[in-house]
C-alpha cells in the first residue's frame, strides 16, 4: 500500500492527542490549586510537584492549545463540508444542550448540598439571565455578576464568541491566509505587548482570538512542510528543547506571560505534529485517545464543579501525596462517569 502524506490526511492523531494533553493541563491546576487553596497541600513550597514557574503555567499553556485545536478542527472540517446554517445549528447543540444538562445537575445539587453558593441570586438582575441562556454568563462573570454556577466558566463564552465569528475568520483564510495571519498576528503584538488588555489578558477573547487563528492557519501549513523530513526533524528537535528550558527556566524573560505560554503552545502544537504519522492506520491507543476526545468537552463541563464539591468536604484536612493521588484519580473517575452520563442524557433529548 503506498504511504501516504501527511498533508492529505482526513484527520490527524495528533490533535486528537492534543486535545487530551489540554484538558488534563487545566485538570491539574484547578486540582492543584484547590488542594492548596483548601490547605490540603502546597505544592510548590514542598517542591513536590508544580504548575507554574515565572514563564511557564500549564493552565495558560492548556488553554491556548485548547483554541488552537478548536481552530484547526473547524477548519479541517469545513474544508470537507461547509454550509454556513449547518454549521451554527450543529455547533451550538453541541456546546449549549450538554451546557445546560449540566447546568441543570449543578442547581440540583447545589440546593441540596450547598444552598450557599446560591444565596446571592435574588441580588442580580433577571435581565441577566438571558446571559445564562446563551452559555456567556461564565465569561462575563469576570467584569459583572451573573448567574453563572462555573459550567464551562469564561472559557466556553469565549469559544462561542470566537465561533460566532468563524464564518469571517474561514472566509479571510480561504481568499488569503499569509495576509490574514499577518494581519492577526500585528493585532495580537498590540494587544499583548502594547498591554492594551489588562488584567488577564489569557482570559480575554480579543486575545484568545489570534490563538484560535493560529490554529486555523497552522492546521494548512504544518502537514505540507512536515513531509519535509529536514523541517520535520528541525521542528521536532526545537520544539523540545524549548518546551523543556520552558520546564526548568528560573530566569524571567523579558516578553509578556501571555505570550511566553502562547509559544509553549505552540512548541507543543509543531511537536506533535511532528510525530503524526504518515499513514491513516489506526492503533488501540489512537481508538482510546479518540474516544477520550468524543467526552472531552463533557469533562471540561463538569470537571470543575466535582473539584469544588470534593475539596469543601475536604477543608483544612492535611494530605500526602499517595492520599492526593488516589484523590486525583477518584475525582478522574467520577469526571469520566458524569460526562458518560450527560453524553447519554443529550443522545435522548430529540434535536432536530
């Protein structure tokens, strides 16, 4: 059977690979960081284990490849089809019927659980919960109250934001993609170094944007130059030693954070890529990595809201890291077996 480029490829390991790389990143941190916030442990003091040193945070980096993704996937689909009403029908089914099944688990249990998380509802304006409605609450939360209870949190306003504006982005990139990703990539310099968007600016649409468009233009590029083998082997070789000095660099660099873990990003995107492999023959672990991604974006809905339920029962009691290992895989189970069920309550719910 001849060997087939990477370039022709229908669909790539490696984004599917990506796609689990990114969500464990933002796992991680919120696991973490409630351990440390609840003074079950401190990771950082105890040298143990980290997330984040003056260039590098695993959160950050997660979320920005996160984009990149999202961008590369669509653009890889509506390359085989596109119809532009099909295209937000089915989108947004995907995003806001899981969004509100969740939603729904949530108020539940927070009444019957924590009562308290909802005690300061009646103070916010009805208006705003059309906000809800359309999944942006969790975005806006950061400027003004809502009613958001943390499902999808900003990232998922983001991402519907950023879908929403496909269509022109898609439309840039087919009439010129060199042009558009210059362009982009001039608006993301002014914002980020220009500190135009401030504070947090790795929560902010207008700069999660050019991640992705990055993605969108990297996913057209980087198969054709990886049959290359000289630039296959150059990305490959770079992308690692950046990706470790990332790692263990103590020294600040000079350019912003955001764009610090935007390169990491990226060193992570090219390296992966570079180790896709040629033909489209699939493995057991490609089929479990697959089928992994099919519950992804479940897990990210539910993964926060089961860290905060088990870290308040957990408040002020001091953990090893064997109890903290076994914690993390138990909340892992219990992420995997909510986002099954919601998988399987959306698959009931008749959508035409």
């Amino acid at each position: 059977m001849e060997k087939q480029l990477i370039a022709n490829k229908n669909k790539y390991v490696s984004m599917n690979l990506m796609r689990v790389v990114a969500f464990l990143f933002i796992i991680v941190y919120h696991f973490m960081v409630e351990l440390e916030q609840k003074g079950n442990y401190n990771f950082i003091e105890q040298g143990a284990v980290y997330y984040s040193n003056t260039n590098f945070h695993i959160a950050i980096i997660g979320v920005s490849l996160f984009f990149m993704i999202s961008g590369a996937g669509l653009m890889l689909s509506s390359k085989k089809h596109w119809d532009i009403k099909d295209f937000y029908k089915r989108r947004f089914t995907k995003l806001l019927i899981p969004f509100y099944v969740v939603e729904l688990f949530t108020l539940i249990s927070s009444y019957v659980l924590k009562p308290e998380w909802l005690g300061y509802f009646p103070l916010i304006s009805k208006k705003k919960i059309l906000l809800n409605l359309l999944g942006m609450d969790g975005y806006f939360e950061q400027f003004f109250p809502t009613f958001s209870l943390h499902v999808g949190e900003w990232f998922l306003g983001a991402l519907i934001m950023l879908y929403v504006l496909f269509p022109v982005f898609r439309f840039c990139m087919e009439k010129n993609r060199y042009i558009t990703i210059i362009i982009a990539t001039t608006y993301y310099a002014i914002l980020v170094f220009g500190n135009v968007i401030n504070p947090s600016p790795w929560t902010n649409v207008f700069v999660k944007a050019y991640d992705f468009i990055l993605g969108m233009f990297l996913v057209l590029e980087i198969p054709r130059l990886m049959d290359k083998k000289v630039f296959k082997w150059s990305a490959l070789c770079i992308s690692f030693i950046v990706i470790c000095l990332g790692l263990v660099s103590k020294v600040q660099l000079p350019t912003p954070t955001t764009f610090n873990n935007l390169v990491y990003a990226l060193m992570i995107f090219i390296w992966f890529f570079a180790m896709e492999p040629a033909s489209n023959k699939e493995h057991i672990s490609d089929k479990i990595v697959e089928s992994i991604c099919k519950i992804s974006y479940e897990i990210f809905l539910v993964h926060h809201i089961i860290i905060y339920y088990i870290g308040d029962n957990l408040e002020g009691q001091l953990l090893g890291l064997r109890q903290i290992g076994a914690l993390f895989v138990s909340e892992i189970f219990i992420m995997v077996a909510m986002a099954l069920l919601v998988k399987r309550i959306v698959k009931l719910i008749p959508i035409r």
